[in-house]
C-alpha cells in the first residue's frame, strides 16, 4: 500500500482552538447552565462553548457540568451499557510510537501473532463466557494488510461454539487506502476505529519518529478514505497525557464536525483512554501532560454534553473506582473481562504483559462486572441489531436523534442480558439480574412493546436465542 497524502489538509484549527480556550475561560456561571441547556435539548455544541465547558475551574460549575452530563445520559442511553472485548491478533509493529509497549525498538516486548488455530481457541474463549461483541486490534505491519484483516474477522464470525457466536467484531488497525478499507468492509465489520493519539500536530510528529504512522496527515485523513470506501461506523479518540486534554477534546469536536460537514454523520463512537505503563516504555511512567481523576471525570462530561448523540467508550485501562463513577457521566461502551495479551484468552501465563500493550486498571471476569452493573442499576447489553438490520451511518441517525433508537435498545438489552444470564452466568448473577429484568420491562410504557418483550423473554427461557428488534 503506498501512502499518499497529495491534497490533504489538516481540519484541526489549532490557533482558533488555543484562542477560544483562552477567551472563554472567564464564562459566566448564566452562559455554562445556557450551554447545559442547549446539549439538553440534544444538540450538539460549537467550539466554543465547548470551550467554554472545558475552561471551569470553579467548583460548583464543574459539579453542573457533571449533573448535566448524568441527566443527558439517561434521557438519551437509559441506563444501558453496552459490553465487549478487545481481541489482540498480533503486536508486531513497523512504527517507533514513544509510548507505546509494541514499538519497533522495544527490545522487552515478546511478539506474537496468533496463528489460524490460535485465533480460533482465542475465539472459543471469549464465546465461553459470553462476549458477542469484539474489537479486533492490530500492530501496523505488512503482514496485517487489508486481505488478512478480512480473513481472520471471517474466521472470528464463522467459528461457533456451543450457544454462543461472536456477532459483532469491530477494527481497531492501521489506516489502510480507499481500497484497503473495502477489502475490510466486505468481511461484515462494525466500526472501524483509528485513534488520533494525538490532534497536535508537532507533539505528534515527534512521538512517532519513524514508520508510517510518522504521517500525521496520513492518518488524520483516514477516516474520510473509510468513508469513501463505504464504511459509515467509525471510531475516533486521542490518547490522553500526550498533550493538553482540553485541546484534544476541542480536536475530538472538529473531527465530528469535519465528518458531519463532509458526509452527513459523525463517528458512532468517541474513545479516551489515558496512558498506561507498558513495559519496556519509560515514557508512560512520567507522561508529559498526565490527566487527574478530577479533570478526567470533568472530560468524560464535556464529551457527552458536546456530542450528545456519539457513543462514548470506558476502558478497562482505567481502575474500578474510576470505571463505577464515569459510568454516570455519559458512558455508553465499556470493555470487560479483558486481557491485552496476544494469546491471553486461552493460554495466559507469566509472560503475557510481555506481549502486552500496556497494563489493565480492571481485570475484574465479565461476570463480576455484569453483577455489579446490574446491582447498580444498569442493565448490560450485548445487542448488535442496529448494525445487523443496517442502522449505522446515516440510518442510525435518522433513529437516533429524534431519541427514537430508546425504542429499539432497551428492549435489545434486555433480552441480550436474559440470554447472557440463561447461558453463562453465575447464580449470583442470574438472580440479580433477572429481578433488574422484571423491574425494567414493568417500566415499559408501551404496552405493545411490553407484551412483545415478555414474548421473546419466555421465548429465550425456552431455548430461542439471538432474538432482537
């Protein structure tokens, strides 16, 4: 694949971005409940207003931002969060990214790429406990090109295992041409996913010295090439400590803004994670714009407010603590159950954070996570409809901003929870969840949907699966 970056130019407004953080840092306490407000009534904010929200310091109005956030959230996702895992194939990389465990030069990093048969075992484990949704990550390297990406989700999508099936893999690799990402987009993948790392544009240049990812226009662009070769379900993110969160927040925003612009719908989700220590990466253990708890829950709330209607993802990089908290604050997607090593799934052993990215902050089963939630109120999904009946892109907006889509993912999470809870669960977990069930579908106020659900409720206690809306 030959990279090309004839024409292309950079969306992100760096000065304006600078110069709004800095006019809007005295925003009256009237103009941050008015900007509240509009992201209330499901709009999407402009830059500076999300400027505005990103330069509180005081108190009281951090904690309104964090009110409003939790008050959108659950007028617009309920109280559903949806659940996966990420599924290393291999940690073999070209580039020389200074943060990251899986650069070229980092001589304590044990490489690994799954074979067919490991794929397979790896696959098997994950159904064994009732994962139904992957993200499927790549080190950026010849041999992960587009045909191979296509064939190992092919073999992920057609290996079934007792009750279970993975029935939604998404992509997190390199950007590939326009005709890269339909060679991709041909295996039946959900998102596809490419994280900014960082939006500046000299701190970038000179966290990622050598190999392709070196591009920053390269990669900034890629996402635009996904959506001319037809793949409408992208994921963005900037990696946190790399450089200011407040600019990379106002990046994430022009980045929606650019894809809504230019193609009539923004990316489906939004990423954040923090850096972690990875081994053999000093780099990581001092990170020069390192983010606290505070400021990050304030992130979290500012990102739901901006972009009300984009899914927002929790990883398990994050502890628990941290995790249960910003689950109010406008979360949508977590990973659980997770492992990071190329292999964990079916073989663990001492050696995996050898072949390991970074290092996990919860690694708690995905069974104790699914209790928790559920104890907490939340109702665990694995739904996939939207994506298997075509609602992405453009058709999911259509259901989504007009708050529509409340219809079809309630009933969806209920019923992926019951099969969860019938097939894999402890009995800790069946009891609590199923009482959370019966709670939700008696606040049903559709009396047809009510009666429907219950329907397919039974249906699944008698042994149908994968049923949805």
């Amino acid at each position: 694949m030959k990279i090309s970056i004839e024409g292309v130019k950079s969306f992100i407004p760096e000065a304006t971005i600078e110069t709004l953080l800095e006019q809007e840092k005295n925003a009256s306490k009237e103009r941050i409940r008015d900007i509240i407000q509009k992201s209330l009534d499901k709009n999407r904010l402009d830059p500076d207003e999300t400027a505005a929200l990103l330069s509180v310091k005081d108190p009281e109005l951090r904690q309104m931002i964090l009110d409003g956030a939790r008050k959108l959230k659950e007028t617009i996702y309920g109280n559903r969060i949806v659940l996966f895992a990420p599924l290393y194939i291999g940690n073999e990389c070209i580039n020389d990214c200074t943060y990251c465990g899986f650069r070229i030069s980092n001589t304590e990093c044990e490489r690994k790429t799954l074979t067919q048969q490991e794929l397979i075992e790896e696959t098997k484990a994950l159904v064994d406990v009732g994962h139904k949704r992957l993200i499927m990550v790549y080190g950026e390297h010849p041999k992960y090109d587009a045909q191979y990406i296509k064939d190992t989700v092919e073999t992920v999508y057609n290996t079934k295992h007792g009750n279970g099936e993975i029935r939604r893999v998404n992509i997190n690799a390199a950007p590939l041409d326009v005709e890269g990402f339909r060679t991709v987009k041909s295996a039946g993948i959900g998102t596809y996913q490419i994280f900014q790392e960082t939006y500046h544009q000299k701190t970038y240049e000179k966290l990622h010295p050598r190999g392709p990812k070196s591009s920053y226009l390269w990669r900034l662009d890629g996402l635009d090439r996904a959506m001319e070769a037809g793949i409408d379900d992208l994921g963005i993110g900037a990696l946190m400590g790399l450089y200011d969160w407040r600019f990379e927040v106002m990046s994430l925003l022009y980045h929606t803004i650019h894809l809504e612009d230019k193609f009539g719908v923004g990316p489906h989700t939004i990423s954040f994670p923090r850096i972690e220590p990875a081994i053999g990466t000093d780099f990581t253990l001092h990170p020069p714009y390192q983010v606290q708890d505070e400021d990050f829950k304030l992130l979290v709330a500012i990102l739901r407010l901006s972009v009300p209607y984009t899914g927002l993802i929790l990883t398990a990089r994050e502890p628990i603590d941290i995790r249960n908290e910003v689950l109010n604050y406008g979360v949508s997607q977590i990973d659980a159950g997770s492992s990071i090593g190329v292999g964990d799934y079916s073989h663990k052993d001492e050696e995996s954070r050898k072949k390991s990215q970074f290092v996990l902050g919860d690694t708690r089963s995905l069974d104790d996570v699914i209790f928790e939630l559920a104890d907490h109120g939340f109702i665990p999904s694995f739904c996939t409809s939207c994506y298997r009946a075509g609602r992405t892109g453009e058709h999911f907006m259509e259901f989504a901003v007009p708050g529509f889509v409340k219809r079809f993912c309630t009933p969806n999470a209920l019923l992926t929870f019951a099969e969860y809870l019938y097939d894999y669960s402890s009995k800790r977990t069946l009891d609590a969840g199923l009482k959370l069930i019966d709670f939700e579908v008696g606040r049903i106020e559709d009396e047809n949907m009510k009666e429907s659900v219950i329907e397919k409720l039974e249906n699944l206690k008698g042994g149908e699966r994968d049923q949805f809306y």
